[in-house]
C-alpha cells in the first residue's frame, strides 16, 4: 500500500497560553511538541503505548524533523494534528503531518519526522513486528 | 458562600513527553501550565474566553503562586486539574488547585495563584462584572 | 550564621524569545526554570555538580514552591538571578531567589524553594555532607 | 561570497534540566530554542538587537525549519550553537547551524531556518538594508 493511501490519525488539542510568543502566535517549536502529541496518541490508541515500548527497551528517537510554517496559530486556537506513517522500513520509521485550525480547516503547518529504533543501550535494533502493528502498517 | 463550598472544576490532560526531564517525572514548572490550561478551561466554558477578556481590555496578570509537590507524574499518565476560585475581590481573583492521577486518584500538587486585574496598559483596575460571572462566582 | 547573612549568588541570564508570552512578557512558569538555571550555577561552580550528585545517588526534589511576580521581563532583557540558601537541616534544604533586572536593577520576581535529598529510589534521605559543603553552608 | 566562506558565529549555553526528557537527553524540539537564541545574539551582538528591529517594524518569522540530530547531549553539558547566513535575498533570509558540544567538539545537531520579514501587519517586505548590515552580510 502506497505511503499516500494511508489513513491520517486526527488528534485535537487546544493552544495554551505558555506555547504562544510576544508575536502573540504559537512559538515554532512547539508544533514538535504537538507532532509528539499525536505520535503518542497513535500509539496508545492502538493498544501499545509509548510508555510500554520504552519498558520493553523499544524506544524511537527522532533523528530528523522538517517543518513548514504556513500560517500562525493564537492562544486557545482549536487545533487538529494529523498524522499518518510516511514509511517504515527495517530500523526507521517516518511520520508526516497536517496541523490544522480545527474550525476554519486552514492549514497552519506542514512537517515529517523520522526516528530511528534504539534499544535500552541506545543501539539501533529493527522495529519490533508489534510496534509495526501498533503503528497500523 | 464560603470558598470551601465552591465547587471544583474539572479538566483532564495527559502528560507530554515534552514535560518531563530527566529525572522521568514531569518537570515542576509544568504544573503552573497545567493550572493555566484548567483557568482556561473555565472561562471557555462560561461562555466569556480568556481571548476575549483580553480583547475587551481586561488582563489577568499573575501575581502569586503557590505550590506543594506531593507525589510525581511520568509521561503519558492521565491527570486531572482541579480548579476552583478561592477568593474573588475588588482586582484581586485567587484560584485553588488540586491536580491528581486520574485513574489512581493519588494527590500529586496542590497550589495556588492569584491573579490582579489590569487595562490594556497594565493599570490595575476592578474586576468587571461580566468576569466575575465567567469565574462562576 | 543567620540566613539572613549568608551571600548572594548571583547568575545572569537573558530572557529567550522561546519565554515570553502573548502579553509580550515572560511566561511565569519560566521564572522557575531560571531559579533551577540559578542552583545548578551555586553547585557547578563550588565543584560539586548537580550532574555528579546524581551520578551518586543524591537527587534535590522540589516539594515546595513560592513565587512572587512584581514586575515583568520582557525578550532579550538582561536579569540576574540572585539565590542563596534559606535553611538547610537534615533532609530538607531551601533556597531564597531575588530575580533582578540586570541594568536597572528593577526587582522582578521574589522567591523559594524548598527540595526534599532522596536516594535513587526517591527514598529520603539526609543531605551528605559534600553537599552541604558545595552549597556553600 | 559564496555562503561555504561566511564565518560562523559561536555562541554558547549550557543545558538546563527543565529541558532535559524521560530519555535523560535533551528533548528535540529545545535545539529550535538553542538555535534562536544563537540568531538573537547575532544581531544583539552587532548592533541591531532583535528587540529594535521589532520596534522599527521588521519580523523575520520562521516559515521554514530542518533539524538533523546526530548524537545527544545531557544535563548540564556545555554547548555551543555555530550559526551563519545561509543565503539572503529580497525578503527571504536562511540561517545555518552547528552545535556542538563545547569540550569534545562533538557535533550533536545539524539544521536550518528560513524566515521571511514581514512588517507590523505581517505583510511581507524586503529586508532592510540595516537588517542586512546586522546580519553581517
């Protein structure tokens, strides 16, 4: 199944106060924050939540993040973070996203992230086959 | 009414990986964002948002916070911020917390925070009337 | 010797554009941030890092905080964060912070903090001596 | 002059607990704090702090960011942020960065930002040419 095919995963979330500037917009690095958010919510909403992959010595870290910032986001914006698998394949996946204003649609933020499978000792170790099924592919 | 009486206001979060450190629990200065993300969430709720307080001109500006770290909280745990207006009066609101695990129902923070009322150009000024409806007093 | 005479340490920093807020200021919760940058300075400096402290079991955790804002700090403005120990006594140590406007010497923020020494299994227990020597007690 | 031949311009900081994650290393998104702290001492430096050209009327917003991590760095290490000018022409200025580990000289992150200018109104705007003598270019 092509990348292209695969289904977004939409998470809500609200801006808070803390993550906007003195611009009055939401501070640029925290839409990485908000692509975590909804990795996690993948996960945990598939039954194998980030917090056990690190217990069973599973853990991805980020190796790469793009980011394209198309419009600003304000204080208390609803928001809507799409994310879907971009590719997996032996020890790396990749992530895209979609950061949307949950009511008008209008697309604030386009990025990908890439992450590399480390075990407990930080040694690149192929994805597990349930970490594959956690993540829908 | 007595503040004893007031009822508490609810609002559930999970916990970021963003906001933990290295210690694996949820770094202490997070706890005053998540107290921000529960006022938010009160006078959304009412019907009169924090955005539009601010575009009528009326800042709530934090004067003093209080907090007693009980028990830590680590990534993707459930909370629940607990807030209530503990005092309301001329151009002074304080607010009262309870933030728990949400499955556990273990106390993890308490605090508190009070808040001044000032103009757009940072005057203190009387809490409006309208604001006090939206705190729910 | 009273707290009252202990000295003053005194740590500068400059506000990040990553700290301010919407109302143009720095975000609150980050005056907790610049304390901690304040007592990792006291402990790097008197030879006993805070890094090392872990690496030998010992961990400072915050169990109280108080925070006093009186005025606010704008991006790029220059502070000095002003810290020294309150009370130190069996397991429990506490700081006392003066926050400052570097060049005007505006007081912005008064504070303390108190930590709880506990093992690597976040069991209490008491403040060794070599760190009570590297703060400075 | 090609962009290879500009000179980089250090700056260092070190690593504050609060932006240390559960994985006991630096969370990603912080590099994007570390690298804005880098341009604002840029322009500080020569002259034209960020904080004047706001005043004057002239944002560089980011609309563009690529971050590649290489190894990571922990609590307290000392690091220095190398950041140059990558290009900069009409409205559009892109920024280059190292950063290393201060000691070792290991290099930890790679990337770059874009940022266009805009004025007060977040229209779009040629750079001016003070800006342009500020950057260094």
């Amino acid at each position: 199944m092509p990348s292209e095919e695969r289904p977004w995963f939409d998470v809500p979330l609200r801006v808070r106060y803390a993550e906007t500037d003195a611009q009055g917009v939401v501070y640029h690095a925290n839409y990485l924050v908000y692509m975590e958010v909804a990795r996690s919510s993948i996960t945990r909403e598939r039954g194998f939540p980030y917090q056990a992959m690190e217990a069973a010595g599973i853990n991805l870290v980020v190796v790469d993040a793009r980011l394209r910032f198309r419009a600003p986001a304000g204080y208390d914006d609803p928001l809507v973070v799409r994310v879907r698998i971009r590719s997996l394949r032996g020890k790396v996946v990749a992530f895209a996203y979609r950061i949307e204003h949950a009511e008008t649609g209008r697309l604030l933020v386009t990025g990908e992230t890439t992450h590399l499978c480390v075990d407990g000792s930080f040694r690149p170790r192929a994805i597990p086959d349930e970490v594959v099924r956690a993540l829908g592919c």
